[in-house]
C-alpha cells in the first residue's frame, strides 16, 4: 500500500525536534538550558484567564459559527481600525486555530496546483511545508544579514513569474526579528499591484518592536494592495496565549468566505472558550503586554552585547520578535573539543552535549551560516546558557 506521497514529502519542524530532544534530557535530570522557545515565557494576564473561567460558568462551551464569534470579529475590527487604521467588516474576519492555521486557510483558499509562492529566506519553518500542503511551490528568496535580512526589490522581482500567485511577507520576522520600514512596505506593494499578486502579511509579533520603532501594516498603504493582502495576526504572542490556539485573518470578502468555508469542513469552530478570552484580550487592559514587551527588551540588549563579545559569533541587533539569528561561519569548518562543526546542525548537537543548551541550527530555516537563539526565557537562563556557549568555544 502506497501512503500519500505529498505527506512523505512533508519535513518535520526543526524547531520542535531540537526542543524535544532538549525536554527529554530535562526529563532525565539534566540541566539543560533552552533557547528554542517560540513562546513567551510569562502566564496568560489574569484578566483574560478570568474572562475564560467566566464563559465557562456561563455554559458558552458549545459551537459557534465555523469562521468564529461575531462578538471577537468586532474586537478585532476595532482593534485594526484603532491600532492599524484599518476598515474592516466582520464578513472580512476568520477566526481559526492559531495564526499557522490561518495561513493555512489563506494558502488553500488563493492557491492552485504548481503556483508559486515567494518565501524569504531565512523563513519560519512552517512557511515551505504549508506552500506545499496546497500543491503549490515555495520558491525562495534570499535576504542578506547585511541588509537587516529584508527583502530587496530587484531581487524580490527578480523572482517572479508567471506562476507566482502569492509573496510572504513577515514583520516582525521570526526568525530574523527585522521590522520592515515604510519605503521597503510601499516597493512590497508595487510589485504586488504591477504583477497581480497577493501578499499574505504575517504580523504575528506586532506587538513587540523595540527602540521605538513603529509596525505598519502593508495593507494600510492604500485601496488597492488592502484588496489584495490578507493579513495574518492572533493572540499568542502579544498575550502569552500560545495553548489557547486564536488566530486570524483579515482579507476582502472573496477570500474570507472560501477560508470560512474551507475552514467549516477541515476544523469547524476554533476553541469557544478561547474565542471569549480572546475578546478580553484585545478589549481589556493592554498594560501587561507593555510589561511583557519591555522585559523582552532588556533581555534582548543583554543577549545582543554578550554575543558581539564572545569570539568567533556575531549577531545584528532584531528590531522586533524575541529572536535572534546568530552568526556562525567563524566557527565553521573547525573542530571543537572533538566536534566537527561543518553546519549549524553540528553546532547545535554539539552544544546540546557538552553544554547541555539549546539553540536552533539555522538549517531549518533555509540557512545555514546562523542558529537561532530565543530571549522569551529568563534572564537567568539568559545568563547561564550565553556562558555556557562561550564556555564551549573557549
């Protein structure tokens, strides 16, 4: 019997491996520290917690509309008109099980087999595998270090064919934590108006960008690239809501009917319970999200100046996310208390073992010259895992 071959062609997450790998040894008693987390490391505020408890006392546990309480697609309207200068109808909203559920739904509803969708590399890991769930093609383009890992325009329409349907567009990024500018947003859109694109904007991580900087939505730079963005966003990160699985789009009413009804037959209704807390979230006090943001801050300060001080790695200092690519190809090629590091995978198994730490090679997420490093941990660990790291390459 021959399983499905799109499935065998389907890689597994890097991400996760390494973060199983790394709890397993936990589970065995060893100290390991991990900077793998793609998650914030503070508990959901309590006022969204009580507002969760509440809906549940309240028997508000049943289904709901298969794209989602109108009660949460109100708040996020509100939330886009208030925080993005954004005009949207709830008929425009899907509400789905996380924010990569949502880009599922996205891809499914605008993707036909053998197009092609413009991934940047580096990518989050999801992106390429999620491109080919709906038989379409990733094709991939390069972002330097030096150009804060954006996209560069000649090089993004560069990339473009006639099968290209779709870019991917992330800020803040994970894993790079670049923030795109206004001027990198308004070239975004011309291509996308010029060629007949669509951009699935991931803005997942709005909420935390630092030294001031500023989130645009592409797709508040005017009438024509809003009618053909679909954007991406949720809970998860700006609220400490991982496990609660809210995401959601917001796209013209074209494509949110064929992801609502896509979504109806694949999941039904994301969480009922989640969907309540998750109007909380966004109508309730924002005053924990600044606190979150700011401790992500200085961690993120102290990571950047100790790694620029260890020899052999570098790093740029993320303008948004909680993530930073750091940069290795000093170190490759040489071997170290026994260990061969000829890529970020070996790099990233070698610290495992000898240092008991965590990091992710920067393979899974199209390149190999960096690992990535997450600061939503304490700073303790913060502290104790960089020591370790320079400990190793002393």
């Amino acid at each position: 019997m021959e399983l499905s071959r799109k499935a065998k062609q389907i890689s597994s997450s890097v991400t996760l491996e390494i973060t199983a790998k790394a709890k397993k040894m936990k589970e065995d008693g060893i100290d390991v520290v991990s900077f793998g987390a793609g998650e914030p490391d503070f508990n959901t505020p309590e006022n969204i917690q009580d507002s969760a408890i509440e809906a549940i006392r309240k028997g508000l546990t049943r289904y709901t509309a298969a794209s989602g309480i109108i009660e949460l697609k109100q708040a996020i309207c509100k939330k886009l008109k208030s925080e993005n200068n954004l005009e949207y109808k709830p008929s425009q909203i899907v509400i789905s099980n996380g924010a990569k559920h949502s880009i599922f739904n996205a891809l499914a509803a605008i993707c036909n087999p053998c197009d092609e969708v413009i991934v940047p590399v580096p990518y989050w890991v999801s992106y390429p595998e999620l491109v080919k769930l709906v038989d379409a093609v990733p094709i991939f383009v390069e972002t330097k270090e030096e150009d804060d890992f954006r996209y560069k325009k000649e090089v993004l329409e560069a990339a473009i064919t006639s099968k290209t349907k779709a870019i991917i567009l992330n800020s803040p990024n994970n894993p790079t934590g670049s923030v795109y500018t206004l001027d990198d947003l308004k070239f975004i859109a011309e291509i996308a108006i010029k060629y007949d694109l669509i951009i699935i904007s991931d803005e997942i991580y709005e909420k935390l960008i630092y030294d001031d900087k500023q989130h645009i939505s592409i797709a508040s730079l005017g009438q024509d690239i809003k009618d053909r963005t679909i954007i991406i966003n949720g809970v998860s990160k700006a609220y400490a809501m991982t496990g609660w699985r809210i995401g959601y789009t917001a796209s013209s009413e074209e494509i949110a009917k064929l992801m609502a009804n896509i979504q109806s037959h694949a999941t039904s209704n994301p969480n009922t319970i989640a969907q309540y807390a998750s109007v909380e979230a966004l109508n309730g006090p924002q005053d924990e999200v600044l606190k979150m943001k700011q401790e992500f801050e200085k961690r993120r300060n102290y990571m950047v100046d100790r790694i620029n001080n260890i020899e052999g790695l570098s790093c740029r200092k993320p303008a948004g996310a909680f993530y930073v690519m750091i940069n290795i190809t000093k170190i490759k090629g040489k071997t170290i208390k026994g260990y061969k590091i000829n890529s970020s995978v070996d790099f990233c198994n070698a610290l495992l073992n000898e240092e008991h730490v965590a990091a992710i090679p920067g393979e899974g997420f199209g390149t190999d010259d960096f690992i990535r490093l997450s600061y939503a941990t304490s700073m303790e660990n913060i502290k104790k895992g960089l020591d370790r790291i320079e400990n190793f390459l002393k």
